[in-house]
C-alpha cells in the first residue's frame, strides 16, 4: 500500500472551510467534509442539503443543551418543521432501546421517507442516527455534525452505522453514507480532555496505517494538540479526513483495503465488549489495542523491534492506556473470534508492514497470548 496523497498543508488558514470530498467508486454518491470554526453558525454549511418537509436533529442528554438550538436555528431556514430527539449519553446507550427513541419521534410526527435526519454528537449519536436513518422507511437522508475529536477525524466519516450486541460491538449495522459532515472544530472546546485523549487514538492509527510523515508530525505536535492549538487540530483533522477518504473511495464495504482502519481495533473491540460497553472509551479500549497489534506485528517479523517502543511512548504521552485488563487470554480469544474481519472462527488482525502500510495477518493463538501476557495487567 501506498502513502495516502495529501493536499493538506501542515498550517491550514484558520479562516478558510477546508474540504474534503468523498468520492466513492460507483461515481455517483459524493459528499464534502467541511472542516473550520464556526461552521454551526454558518449559513453556508447548511445550504444545499436535500430538501424534505422536515427534519429531525437527533442529539443526546450531553451535547443537546450546547448546540441543539444553534443547529435548529440554522436548519429552519431551510426545513417547515425541526424536531429534536435527546437519547441518553454513552456506549452503553448504543442499543435498540435507544434507537426506537428516534424512531418513536419519527413515527409520531408522521416523518417521510424526505425527512433528513441530523446526527448531532459524538460516535455513539452519529452512529445511531446513520443506522436510523438506513432503515427508517428503507432510507431516508442524514447529515453527520461531528462534535467530538474522535467522531471528525473517523466515525462520522465513511458510512459504517451500527449499533452494539451485548455478544459484539457494532455487529449489527449497514454501509449509509451521509449527504455531508460538518465538523466545526469550536466543539471540541467543550470537549473534556478524557474525551479529547481518546479521539487522539484515533489521529494516531492514521500514521502508522497509511502515512508515516504523518505519524512524525503527530509526534512532533502531540503537545499542541493536547492543548487543543486550533491550526494543529485543523490539520490533524483534515489529514485524517483525507486518508479515511481515499481509502473507502477504493473500498466503501470493507472488502478488503478499509481492513486496515481498524489498526488495534480487534484488541480493542475485545477490551470493550469483555469489561461491558462504556468501562473504556472507544478511543482508550483502540490505543491499548494499537499497542498490543504493534508488539504483534514486532513478534511476527513485519516491523523492528523498536517499532514497539515508538507506538507505546506517544500513546502514554497521548494519555492513554498501553496495558489492558486482565481478562483472560482464553476469554480474549473467544471475543476476537465474533469480530467483523474474522472468517471462518479464525481471527484477522490488522497488522504494520512498514511505517505508512499495513495489511491484514492471522496469528496463532499461542504467540497472541503472549502478546496479551506482555500488554495486560495483572
């Protein structure tokens, strides 16, 4: 695999919208990142959206009293009716219970298959909606407003809806693409710095899968992103955007190369599902893993030794765990086997095979359990 291209320069203008256009590969269904401050306030991040009777802003008990009214606000320019729904905040709300809140809204206001559905929060709300919105009447459009780091450099990005199983995180989903995402970075001064820590997760996997001067930068900029420095979280932000881009305008349904945006994320699927869903972040449950799939792809001759040392130091540094809880090897294993890329019961692991590329392995069990012995407290 090649260096993901770039367009982006490391000092992006405050000023200006960045955007970045998804293209995906039957030529037809594209949409824009936009990417700058203020863009909730912006007409013009609004404008030429589809067009339907009404629309609904889907939000949860957190975000919803920040910005539910300045979107809603912005959205009646353009639709004769907005309604909100507020869902309850965390993983473990990430379920059915939670998705019939959007769709007893929809159902009770008499919603067509028009209405435009407004994700508005993090990973979890983004998620959700977009699933909603796959299957409410077969389909109807939804629009990604991204309020968390995590959520605008990854999972507002590409289409991948779902919802959890007590069994398996995000095991139950659909591929939708949203109409646009609009990722204002004043959001993430809200932000609490746990929260900010774990999108982080998600900036670094971008280095080591797709662009190793990337990684460099982040190494080299980690303190100013930490203190949220406007012009580095633009780059980091718009860089992620643009090789989450090009890799599902190649491979919308994870065929094959989209396999390797989930760089630790067998781990750490694992680490969440075992411990019960909400325990860790997202973001913390992916940083553990990238440690432990580093010191895999270290044990079975893809990367030098000191490759391992370089991902476990700018995760500490990122403020995020490198030792995950001690759950069992056996128990690891029997999680691992229900995640998406397995086949056949035998796990896949997303593995480096050189700074900037990275490629799918099997591993036999024995050596990632001593990989788990190494990266696992007691």
């Amino acid at each position: 695999m090649n260096t993901a291209p770039s367009k982006t320069s490391p000092n992006p203008s405050l000023d200006a919208v960045q955007t970045v256009p998804i293209a995906l590969d039957d030529g037809q269904r594209a949409y824009d990142i936009l990417i700058g401050s203020a863009l909730l306030d912006a007409p013009s991040s609004w404008q030429g959206l589809p067009k339907a009777a009404a629309a609904l802003i889907v939000s949860n008990e957190t975000v919803a009293p920040l910005y539910q009214e300045r979107v809603r606000a912005q959205l009646l320019a353009h639709y004769p009716r907005v309604d909100v729904v507020q869902l309850p905040d965390g993983e473990r709300f990430k379920d059915w219970d939670s998705m019939n809140l959007i769709f007893d809204q929809l159902l009770a206001s008499a919603s067509d298959r028009k209405t435009v559905l407004f994700a508005l929060g993090g990973g979890v709300i983004g998620d959700m909606t977009g699933f909603a919105a796959a299957i409410y009447m077969r389909g109807v459009p939804f629009v990604q407003v991204p309020t968390t780091l995590l959520a605008q450099v990854d999972s507002s990005v590409g289409g991948k809806t779902a919802i959890n199983h007590p069994l398996g995180k995000n095991m139950i989903g659909a591929f939708y693409q949203p109409a646009r995402v609009i990722a204002d970075l004043d959001t993430l001064d809200s932000l609490p710095q746990r929260e900010l820590c774990a999108g982080l997760a998600e900036v670094i996997k971008y280095g080591p899968i797709a662009d190793a001067g990337f990684l460099a930068w982040i190494e080299s900029n980690l303190d100013a992103l930490l203190a949220r420095d406007k012009a580095a979280l633009a780059y980091a932000v718009k860089r992620c955007c643009e090789i989450k881009a090009w890799v599902v305008g190649q491979d919308e349904r994870e065929q094959g190369l989209r396999a390797i945006l989930n760089f630790g994320h067998t781990f750490g699927h694992a680490i969440e599902t075992g411990l019960g869903y909400g325990e860790w972040l997202h973001g913390e449950a992916v940083a553990c893993g990238m440690v432990m799939a580093s010191d895999l792809s270290v044990r079975l001759g893809l990367m030098p030794a000191e490759f391992l040392p370089r991902m476990r130091q700018l995760i500490e540094r990122a403020g995020l765990p490198v030792l995950g809880p001690k759950l069992g090897a056996e128990r690891y294993l029997d999680l691992m086997r229900v995640d998406k890329k397995a086949e056949g019961g035998a796990i896949r692991f997303v593995l480096i095979e050189g700074l900037g590329r990275a490629g799918m392995h099997a591993a036999p069990d024995d050596l990632v359990a001593q990989v788990l012995a190494n990266h696992c407290v007691s």
